[in-house]
C-alpha cells in the first residue's frame, strides 16, 4: 500500500519530532556540554547529575570541581563510588557522567529538587572557566 505524499511527510516529519526527557547544554570555549540532567534526589543528604563534556579544542582541560546554591557540597564519584578529585579532558577527548559510571554526586540539599524543577549546577575547569546548567530534574524511572 501506497501512502499520499503528504499523510507520508507528516509521518516522517512527527517522527523526527519525537523528545525525550529535558537536558540540559551549555558551550564553554571548546567545551560542549550536553545531555545534562539530575534525579530527584531520595533524600535531602545525597543526590547525583550527569552531563557529557566534549573537549574540542586543541588544550587539554581540567573538570576542578561543581557546586550548586541549594547544595553544602559537590563531588565526583567514580562507578565504585571512590571519590574522584579531579577529571582530566584530553583534546578531543569527551567525558561522560553516567548513572552507573563516574557522576557528580551533590550533598545537603535546601531545598531538595522535585521532579521538573531545575537544578543550578557551576562547573569549574581549570583553562575555560565556569559555567552553570540548570539541569532538569527527573523521577528515577525517566
């Protein structure tokens, strides 16, 4: 069976419009950062963000270190849960932050983040310079 030109193009196109659940992107210099987004956090004590850092420069970089304003503090984790002190970002190189991999983990939240609201998150690299996402808030189930 044959489709009109038109119901076809409409298909495709509704296609293409097909979203998943909101992230959060920022460029910084050579940095781009994408697919940024935090779950809600289970209780006020400790929660975790994730993003993706795309180095396309020809420097090398470093992650120092990330905060937000309604947390006492920030670090990064390993998948093991070791604390990371710093993530080198090599030319050309990309760094992701995953659930089940290395991620940000945020601690002492006030207030603590609901689903959809956003969470203001400053990230400190040692040559670009900082930059804050508001990353999405998400149930643990999206």
């Amino acid at each position: 069976m044959r489709l009109p030109p038109f119901p076809l193009a409409l298909l495709l196109a509704l296609g293409a419009c097909k979203s998943g659940p909101p992230v959060a992107s920022a460029t910084l210099g050579d940095l781009r950062i994408t697919e940024g987004f935090a779950f809600r956090p289970i209780t006020p004590a400790s929660g975790a963000a994730y993003f993706r850092v795309r180095n396309t420069g020809a420097t090398a970089d470093t992650l120092l270190e990330a905060s937000s304003p309604i947390t006492k503090g920030g670090m990064f984790h390993g998948g093991d849960m070791a604390h990371v002190d710093v993530i080198a970002l090599p030319p050309g190189g990309e760094l992701w932050l995953k659930p089940g991999g290395t991620h940000l983990m945020l601690t002492d939240y006030d207030p603590r983040p609901e689903a959809g609201d956003s969470l203001p998150v400053t990230l400190r690299f040692a040559h670009a310079g900082s930059v804050t996402l508001r990353l999405p808030v998400r149930r643990y189930n999206e």
